[in-house]
C-alpha cells in the first residue's frame, strides 16, 4: 500500500484492502456472563423487607382485638410460618432477623404502640416454620402465616353469650360460662346417639318436631343442622373460644359449617380437629340457614 493510500485511509477516505479482516458485527458477538434482569417488583420494596411488613402488618391486625383490654394481657406471641422449601426458610429467617434475635421484637413492639396495643410486660415472641399444614394451636391464620397468642391461665375466664338468630333452640340465649364447662356441643335435637353407640347431648340444641317447645307457627324444622354439628371449646391460656365442626357439620356429609365475622368476612369451618377463634359479634351459620350471635358480657 502506498503512502499516499495509507493516509487515505487513515482520514477514512479510502476502503479495506480485500485482505483486510473484517471488523466483527456486535450482533454476532455471543453473550457470556451476561447478568439476568431481575423480575419486576410492582411494590418497588426488596422481598425481604417486603414480607417483613406483610409479617407486621398481620400480627397488629390479628391483635386489634386486644386493643382495648387492661386485663389478662397477652405474655407471649408465636409466629408460624408455612414454608415450602429450605430455600424459603432462609429468606424467611433473614426476613425475621434471626442473627438478631430481639430485633424483629423491638421492631414489631413499635408498631403495635402505634396502633395503642398492649401486651403483658417482658412479652416473649418466638417464631416457628412448618412444611405442611398450619398448626391446630395458632389463634389466627392468614395464608401461610398463623399467630399463637399466649394469655395468662390464671385470668378470669371469659364469658360469652349465644343468642339465636335463626332457628328454634332449646333457649333463645345461653350462657358460655368456662367456670361450670368448657365445651359447649352444638346440634340437632337434646340427645343423640353415635355411630359408636354412646349418647351426646346438645348443650345449644335445635329442636325437633314433637319435642317440647317447638313450635311449628316458627317456621320449618331445623333439619340443615346435623344432630352432631359442632361444638365451642373454650381455650383457657389464649382466654378465646374456639369453633370446631364435628362429623355432621363438615361438607364431607353434605353440611356447612360457618364463621360471619363481625367485618363482613366469612370463614369456613370444615377441616376436622382445627379450632377456629370466635369473638363477640360473630355469627356462626349451620347448614346454611340456623345462625347463632355471639356477645360479649
């Protein structure tokens, strides 16, 4: 190439000899150790911190309730959470500050004086995953997080009043009263015997025709309740009563069994052996029709 060509060249006057290597096209480079872009995250928080607020923000609505009470405060909390792998128990774990133990306490005991929630002084908090199901034990549940409130047994038990709304019982109200009982059956007629021979008695009975006091002027016969519907179970350390549907009131034999919360949310109680926690101004449906109030005293 002569001198003249070269700074032809060199000013971009020229072109490329035919021997001249051809400079590489960046859309054939192949990629390596090109970094994946993250997923969109609509929230714009990290996940961490993300299901550090979602943890908060459930354990200060499930103790709203406890609000406005002086007596027999909570001494303890237990946070369960349903993880399906090591991997999310991890994520998890950082989430509740495990290196730090009483951080995630110091945090959540500020959040709950924001919303003037009390808890007995030196509160414990403690925290559990699990695989499968959410314990029977936890108080409340809300996907795959459930809390364990733990009262004072020495506390003056709680009373409750049932009064029916829909339906013909034995009484209007009853009277759950944990000093004389703790479990309060629930069902179709006074008595009634089991598949396993023994008899049951109905502590909220509904009644049948031809039983004293049912009166037909009252509408039709109760028969969407099951003779062995549910039963209420007072829980002596969490200070709450728990609902529990028995073997007529499940979906398995054709019935329902419901929990009308007081903010027009519905809770289905059909697994066997779960309690569910009941609170003055819920109402309990049976077979989709009777319906029990339940009030504070």
């Amino acid at each position: 190439m002569t001198f003249i060509d070269n700074l032809k060249q060199l000013f971009g006057l020229g072109t490329f000899p035919a021997n001249a290597p051809t400079p590489p096209d960046a859309a054939t480079i192949p990629a390596t150790n090109v970094p994946a872009p993250n997923p969109p995250n609509p929230s714009g928080m990290p996940t961490t911190p993300r299901q550090r607020e979602s943890m908060y923000r459930f354990i200060v609505e499930k103790l709203g309730a406890y609000s406005s009470e002086t007596e027999g405060l909570p001494t303890g909390l237990t946070l369960w959470v349903r993880c399906l792998d090591t991997a999310e128990e991890d994520r998890m774990a950082v989430a509740l500050f495990a290196a730090q133990p009483t951080h995630f306490r110091a945090d959540l005991s500020r959040h709950l004086a924001d919303q003037y929630i009390s808890l007995a002084p030196n509160w414990t908090f403690n925290w559990q995953f699990v695989r499968d199901e959410l314990p029977a034990v936890r108080t409340d549940q809300d996907g795959n997080l459930g809390l364990e409130v733990i009262r004072p047994a020495t506390g003056k038990p709680l009373q409750l009043r049932v009064r029916t709304l829909t339906g013909q019982t034995t009484q209007t109200i009853y009277v759950l009263d944990p000093a004389r009982q703790t479990e309060f059956r629930i069902g179709r007629g006074r008595t009634v015997e089991t598949a396993s021979g023994r008899v049951r008695t109905n502590d909220i009975a509904f009644l049948e025709p031809g039983e004293p006091g049912f009166d037909a002027g009252r509408g039709e016969p109760n028969a969407s309740v099951s003779r062995q519907h549910a039963t209420i179970r007072y829980d002596a350390d969490a200070r709450r009563y728990r609902l529990m549907a028995d073997a007529g009131g499940l979906p398995a034999n054709g019935n329902k069994t419901k929990i009308l919360r007081a903010d027009d949310t519905v809770e289905r109680a059909d697994l066997p052996g779960v309690g569910y926690t009941l609170s003055p101004g819920d109402q309990i449906e049976l077979g989709g029709e009777a319906k029990l109030l339940l009030e504070g005293i």
